[in-house]
C-alpha cells in the first residue's frame, strides 16, 4: 500500500504543526501559570527579551544589541572545527572504506575514541589550549569528525566493484574513478554525515563557549544562567536551533549546486 505525498500548501504546512503545537502548549503553561513564570518566561517575554537582544542598543540592557556579534563569533567557530573535521574525516573514511588494511588500523582505534563523552575531553582541552578559541574548536571537530568519517567509511564500502569494472573497460583511470564513480556512488553516505556533524558541531560549540570566553551564543546563555535570566537562556536555545537548521539547509544546497550526484537526493 502506498501512500501519495502531499503537495501544494499541504507540504508547506506540515513541517510547521509540531512548532505550532509546542508554541501553543508553552503559551497555555504560562498563561494558567502551571509552571511558575520565574522557571517557565511566557512567549511574550521571551520575544522582548529577544527582539532587545538582536536589535537593541548597547547599553540598554545587559545583553542588548549583542546578537550579531555573538552569532558571527558562534557561526566562524563551527563553519572552522567542522570544515577540519571534513578535511580529515572525509579521505579517511574513503581509505578506510575501500582499503581492508587502512580499514583494521583506523577503526578500531577510532571507535574506541567515539565512545567517549565529549565532556571527557573539555578538561584536557583546557589544560591544552588554555580557554577561548582553540578549545571550541577542539571539540567542534573532534565530534563532528566521527560522524563524517564513519558515514563516508559505509558509503565507500557500498559503491559496487562492478562499477569499477565497468569505467575500465571505457577508460576511467584510477584516479579519475575516485572523482566519477567513488565518491558519486558514496554521496548519500557522505551528505548524511556531513548533515550530522554539522548539528553535532553546534552542540559542541555550546561546550566550547561554557568553558567561559567572553562572547559567542553559548557564551551568553551561561551569562544567563549566572544572572538568572531564563528568557535570555530561551532566546539563545532558540536561536541555535535556528542558525542550525539554516546552516543545515545551506550545506545541503551547497552540495546540490556543485555536485550532480547530489541533485539526486532532492
């Protein structure tokens, strides 16, 4: 049995009922006040605190006018740690996919280091690069790493050997077989990765930015914590989860625009 997709302003309306859903529920909490307003801000608050945030004045408040600043400062650190992690993660996880004895020297040792919680490494990347920028990009590519690296690996691994066969017998060189058969054939695989090391990248970045450097949306949501503004606490969530899901939609049509394999995944 199959289902048809919807179309027309159906698709359009779908993604939008489960944030209508939780804006509607968060406005009954706070109206019949079932969670105090000092744990649980209305809407409304949360909205000025916000609005002041990204185009108040310097000086009106505590964090007024602040939004640009950190968000550019957030956004440099993980486009950094997260283009480090593609740049390692991508060709090793081709070798490791594709080569059976770079396959048995990297993945056991590097599974082994994907099992440990980020928050392990947040000590000994102080104690290594002091606290500021060099931490947060620390762990933003060793967890974005992982991801990029491990869905490359299987991509590779998928692409059939018949493939191959078949662009020696026209001519493909070796090389050239890695740029038109491998990595088109991989490319599901590697855009996947990619998607989520890139949202791993964000909730590392908050790691990085609690150790206690002066700007950055991680960086203004422990302020908040410290001063007790759970408004501000929302607005910086709020606003992560929106520079994520921009970036997200950003990379994927990226991809698209510069790679005919990945024009098929749309």
């Amino acid at each position: 049995m199959t289902f048809n997709k919807p179309n027309g302003w159906m698709s359009s309306f779908i993604p939008w009922i489960l944030p209508a859903l939780f804006f509607m529920g968060w406005f009954l909490v706070s109206r019949f006040e079932i969670i105090p307003a000092y744990l649980m801000p209305s809407p409304r608050q949360v909205g000025e605190a916000g609005v002041i945030y990204a185009f108040g004045t310097p000086g009106e408040g505590p964090y007024a006018g602040r939004f640009w600043m950190d968000a550019w400062v957030s956004c440099g650190r993980v486009l950094a740690g997260f283009s480090l992690a593609a740049l390692f993660g991508i060709p090793l996880g081709v070798l490791s996919g594709r080569v059976d004895a770079m396959q048995k020297i990297l993945s056991s040792s590097i599974n082994a280091l994907r099992a440990v919680p980020g928050i392990c490494w947040l000590p000994l990347a102080m104690v290594w690069f002091g606290i500021g920028y060099k931490t947060t990009l620390f762990l933003v590519a060793l967890a974005a790493f992982f991801p990029i690296y491990i869905n490359t690996a299987v991509g590779a691994r998928q692409v059939s050997p018949l493939l191959f066969q078949a662009g020696a017998m026209m001519g493909v060189r070796r090389m050239n077989a890695v740029f038109s058969i491998l990595l088109p054939g991989a490319m599901p695989s590697i855009l996947a990765g990619l998607r989520l090391g890139l949202g791993i990248s964000w909730a590392y970045l908050v790691l990085g930015e609690l150790t206690g450097v002066p700007n950055g949306l991680g960086a203004v949501i422990m302020d908040a914590r410290m001063l007790g503004r759970i408004d501000i606490i929302i607005v910086g969530i709020v606003l992560i989860a929106l520079l994520g899901r921009t970036s997200d939609l950003l990379l994927s049509g990226v991809f698209r625009l510069c790679f005919k394999s990945a024009r098929r995944l749309a």
